[in-house]
C-alpha cells in the first residue's frame, strides 16, 4: 500500500551558544494507512522531537535542517505556521502524554470538541454537537450527552484521555502522532486506550505513529517498530522480530533489560552505562562505548540501516548480510 | 524464619474536609479519606514483600507509615517484635531509624541539589554519630558507592552531573550508610528508563543476597514486583484484597481484581493476544463503594458483595479478601 506519511532523512538542529546540537540525524521511516508504528527508546533518544518535527510543533530554536516529511505524497515540513495548522487537526492529530494540560480547564468538553469540529468541518453548532457526542461515544465515554456539558476537572485521567482522543479525532484524521497517550494512567485505563488505538488504525484506516518507552504497549499495539537512540533509528522492523529476534546489540539489550511476566531470571541483562549526551555523541557508531559486541569499524564509521534478517539494523554487525538472499 | 515487620489492622484516614467557613457557610459535611483501612501483614527477615495496585491504592501510604512519616490513625506496626509508635517519640528512636530506611520514587527530588554527592551519603553516619572523624567519613562513603556500582571519586560531585539511574543508586547508597536492616522503597524505578531500572534491580537484589536485606516494595508495575519479590500483597482502594507467596498470585491469581490486573498488563511476549477488556476505572476514594470496593467493576458481584465487606481469609497458604472465592462460586 502507498504510505501515507514518508519521512526521508530528517534531521533536526538546535542551535546554542555552544555549538549545534544534532537531536535527530538521518530519520526515514514510512506508515502506511491502517497502520500502526510504534517509536520506542529511552528519555532523550529523541522520539518524542520525532513526533514534534512531524507535526509541526518544533519548539524553537529547534529547526528542520534536513530532509522532507511527506503526508499523502504532499510535503508538509516547508510549509508556514498558518497552512500547518490548518492540516493539524484536519489531517493528522496528535495525542500528547498529559491529558490534563491538553484540554482547557476553563472551558466545557463539549465546547472544545464543537469548537474544533467547526473549524475543520462545514457544519453548524446543532450538527458540531451531534458529532461531538458520537466521537464521545466512539471513544468510550458513557452518557456522553451528559458529560458533554461537564469541565475537565470532573474527568478521571482515562476519561480525560478519552476526551484527548475524541479531540484529535474531530475531523477524522488520517495520521494520528500519540506521544506517551498511556504513559500517565493506570494499567487498566491503559489496556483501554490502548484497544481504542488500535480499532482507530483497522477499522478507520487511519495510520498512527505511537511513541512510548513501554515496548509491552508496543508489542500488544504496533505492526512496526522504530528503535530510536541518541537522535537515531537503530533498527526498523515488524513487531515480532524486534521484540524476539533483535538485530541491532542495543534492541537486544533493551529487551533483556524488561522483566518478563512469564519467565523466571536472576538477573536482568544490563546495559552498563548511559545514552550520551547530545553534546558528547561518539564518533562512529553512537552505542559503540556500551556495546558488548564493539570491533574497529564502529569507532570510526557511522552504520546506517542496512538489512539484517527481517528487519533493518543501522550495525555494522550486519554489513554484507543484505546480499544473502533469504 | 523469623519476622522482622509486622502490621497489625493499620488505618491511616486523612481529613480532607473544605476550610471551616466553607463549611459553616455551605453546609458541607467533614470529609475524610481512608487511605489505608485495616491493613495487616509480616514480612520475615531476607525476604521482599511487594505491594501492588493503581494510583490512589494507599500502597504509599502504607510505605510513610512504615517508616514513621506518618502515625498511623488506627492499628500498629511492630518492627523486630517490638511496636514502633511509643518507640519512635521516646529516646530509642534514633537506634530504630538507623535500622529502617527509605528510597523514594523520584531522585531528581530527593537529593540536595546544593550538596555533593559525599555530604548526601554522609549525612545519615553524621545525624547519627556513627562516624565523625573526617577521613574515616570519606573512606566509608567510598565503601558504599562502590557498593551500588559508582566510583569513590564521584563523591565530590553534585547530583546534577548524574543521570536518573545513577542519582537513584546514590539514594540507595545513602539509605544504606547506617547499615539497615529494612529498606522501604517507594516506585525506586519507576521514573528511570528500563536499562537503568535493570541496573537498579539488579543492584538492590546483590544488596539482599549478600547483606540479608528486608524489603517492603511498592510498585505500579507488575513485571517488575515479579521479578523482585517474594510475597505480593494486591491493594484496592485502602485494602488488601489479596496477599501471596508471588509463584502463586502469578500462576494462580484468586481475587477478580488481582486477575483483571494481570489481564491489562501488556507483555512483550505475547504479540497480537487479544486481552480482556478491562471495564470501568477506580471509583472515587472520597466515597467508596459500600461492601467490597471492588463490587462495581466485578463480573462476580452479587447482593452480598455490595452489602458486606469482605475479610483477609487464608486458605492454602493465600489470603484473599473475596464472598466469591469463599463461597466458591469462582
């Protein structure tokens, strides 16, 4: 299928007074309508600003310095705050981790929903809240012709992110960027939102790029993962595969490092040491100083994704493996 | 083996009421939350209790009391056989303080930014006069970063020049300066990423294994708690609704809470299962539920379950706190 968002080579810049900083190099993934894509990593491995450079919402001095992000073919990293926020909203929604400072605590739900509604749709305020009440209800609220009239602040945290959610999905976006949707609620509002994403991607077509750190919402949620680290993908590949059969030393790492529900270890696989800083990236391969598997190529050269198995890992452990044929 | 922590019945109601004028001027009645109501368990010495459940379970709460942050409204808490409350105001309490310490969840909050690394794992061996002269100080603070895996040299440093996993390790390093002998950690990895919350882990099980350590574990996340305890204990709105050793509440989880719990949590091994959908949210602590709190959100709720609470009942080596298990209908 024709992907709906492609992003070729992105790279973003943060210009200080020590220098540019490089938080995001050479990012290319695509997602197809109906997929799900999940962006895993640890704090500051950059997907989050992935998601932000996406949108359109960069805080300065952030700046695209390289690459094109592509909606429907159309590129979209070029063009100025005013057509951005028209296809913000209309095209692609975005799910931020706290539904708290999402929504206006001053307003009611109902009023932020026809609000939204009626700027991305020809509809007048009887029709607004006709669809604002059916997206309450496609999201999971009960009684949404009561709760529609209700502030924030009488939400419980899922219903809050529910209402996020419904927000984002006003006028039926085909992209929707979830950054951490899950990350401040409870298991059991998680597996909730959770399902709710996942019917949105099959039943709606919409594709969805959902980053978090918990690969357990990755492996229940996505059909494609990104490992992000230190600004990099260092492997792309169906859920599966990244989560069983790793390719890349720092995916491997990560996954031992997860305590498992149904296996019994002593100890966990550790990583020893930190991501670096953006300041201090190492020459060659970023994961190089904490790798177990480290050899002479990857202090000096940067590896790119390159096929590994099914998927695709930026390690130089798997140069030359892309022309066996499988 | 012998029981290092007891908790008998402990209550801890906080009084949440509006200001006075508010009330006299609205009419509104005093208001209180039960935070914990009627909590009891033991945990024997080397072991690792973990106590599990969703925000606003009380599972903090019962951490505070344990060490003494908070007095308890009801109930008691006996520490090696003797009760903690009179000891805590009487002059013995310093010599129970050095034996029970406390990590906390967030270690970018509970180390002194001002102060260096070296002050911060002193201070408890100073509070307490442990060690007073300056050069065996500073050997001592070696002694224990290099227990939790940093460099006798970092010491100098100030807190900000670490990350998450290592301010946390710092933490434990100071918890550990008075050589205790119960450790009270509240979510200690929960704000780290999960390479770093492996190194954390691991440490804090090196630690037990060699100096025969007590744990009392809270966590939201149950692969962790797994990974780490001995017993778990499942909190519901103040209560426990169910207390194993953790081989059986992981194989065999008895109460329909402890078992919607383990149905919501996504497993990396388990790509594209379809759980069970999970209905309803925790209800307001302000106004629980009447009977078992957990009635509303149960498939195997009946009248009884929403007129009378249930009781802790053991029964092959678990206690759970449900009419329905007891009656056998589940």
């Amino acid at each position: 299928m024709k992907p709906l968002l492609e992003v070729k080579k992105l790279r973003v810049e943060f210009p200080t007074r020590h220098g540019t900083l490089l938080a995001l190099d050479d990012i290319s993934f695509t997602i197809a309508p109906g997929e799900i894509l999940g962006v895993v990593g640890e704090s500051g491995a950059g997907k989050s600003l992935t998601g932000a450079a996406i949108i359109g919402l960069l805080e300065p001095p952030g700046r695209i310095a390289a690459g094109q992000v592509l909606l429907d073919g159309r590129r979209i990293d070029e063009l100025d705050a005013d057509a951005m926020r028209k296809i913000r909203g209309k095209q692609i929604g975005a799910v931020f981790q706290d539904p708290l400072t999402s929504l206006n605590p001053l307003y009611t739900v109902g009023r932020q929903l026809v609000e939204t509604i009626q700027t991305h749709l020809p509809l007048n305020a009887a029709q607004a809240r006709e669809r604002a009440i059916e997206l309450l209800r496609q999201t999971g609220i009960p009684a949404p012709e009561a709760r529609i009239d209700q502030y924030p602040h009488q939400f419980s945290g899922g219903m809050r992110q529910r209402v996020v959610i419904a927000l984002a999905l006003a006028a039926e976006p085909r992209l929707i960027v979830a950054d951490e949707p899950t990350t401040a609620l409870d298991v059991s509002i998680q597996a909730q939102i959770i399902a709710l994403l996942r019917h949105l991607a099959r039943e709606k077509g919409a594709a969805v790029m959902l980053v978090t750190h918990d690969m357990g919402v990755i492996a229940e949620t996505c059909d494609r993962v990104a490992v992000m680290y230190a600004g990099r993908i260092a492997e792309l590949g169906p859920v599966h595969e990244v989560i069983h059969a790793p390719a890349h030393p720092y995916s491997r790492g990560l996954m031992g490092s997860i305590p498992a529900m149904d296996e019994d270890r002593e100890r966990l696989l550790q990583i020893d040491g930190a991501m670096p800083r953006l300041n201090a990236i190492p020459r060659g391969c970023a994961f190089n100083p904490r790798c177990p598997q480290v050899f002479e190529r990857c202090r000096v050269e940067r590896p790119e994704l390159m096929p590994a198995g099914r998927t695709q890992a930026a390690c130089w452990l798997h140069a030359g493996a892309g022309e066996v044929p499988r | 083996m012998s029981t290092l922590v007891e908790v008998q019945d402990l209550c801890k109601t906080f009084d949440v009421s509006a200001p006075w004028l508010e009330r006299t001027l609205e009419r509104k009645p005093r208001q209180f939350v039960h935070a914990v109501d009627g909590v009891s368990f033991a945990i024997a010495r080397g072991r690792t209790l973990a106590l599990v459940g969703e925000s606003g379970c009380g599972k903090s709460t019962v951490a505070r009391l344990l060490v003494g942050l908070y007095g308890p409204t009801r109930g008691s808490v006996r520490f090696d056989g003797q009760e903690t409350g009179p000891l805590l105001k009487s002059a013995e309490a310093p010599k129970l303080r050095r034996r029970m310490q406390m990590i906390f969840q967030d270690p970018y909050a509970s180390l002194n930014p001002r102060w260096r690394v070296r002050d911060i794992v002193a201070e408890p061996l100073r509070e307490h006069g442990i060690l007073r002269d300056r050069g065996a100080l500073q050997v001592r603070v070696g002694e224990l970063l290099r227990q939790v895996g940093l460099a006798p040299a970092d010491a100098s440093k100030f807190p900000h020049q670490f990350s998450g996993g290592q301010r946390q390790r710092i933490s434990i390093a100071r918890a550990l300066a008075t050589q205790p002998e119960f450790l009270v950690c509240d979510e200690p990895t929960s704000a780290l990423d999960v390479s770093v919350q492996a190194q954390v882990l691991n440490i804090m099980k090196d630690l037990q294994r060699e100096q025969g350590l007590t744990y009392l574990f809270i966590s939201h996340n149950l692969a962790v708690v797994r990974h780490v305890s001995d017993d778990v204990g499942v909190m519901y709105l103040g209560r426990l609704v169910e207390l194993a050793p953790k081989k059986t509440l992981f194989a065999m989880p008895r109460h329909p809470y402890t078992r919607m719990l383990l149905d919501a949590i996504p497993d990396i091994h388990m790509t594209g299962r379809a759980r069970t959908p999970v209905q309803g949210e925790v209800p307001n602590p302000l106004n629980p539920p009447s009977g078992c709190a957990f009635h509303p959100r149960c498939p195997h709720a009946n009248a009884r379950c929403g007129a009378e609470r249930p009781q802790l009942i053991p029964r092959e080596g678990v206690q759970v706190a449900c009419h329905a298990v007891e009656e056998g209908r589940i």
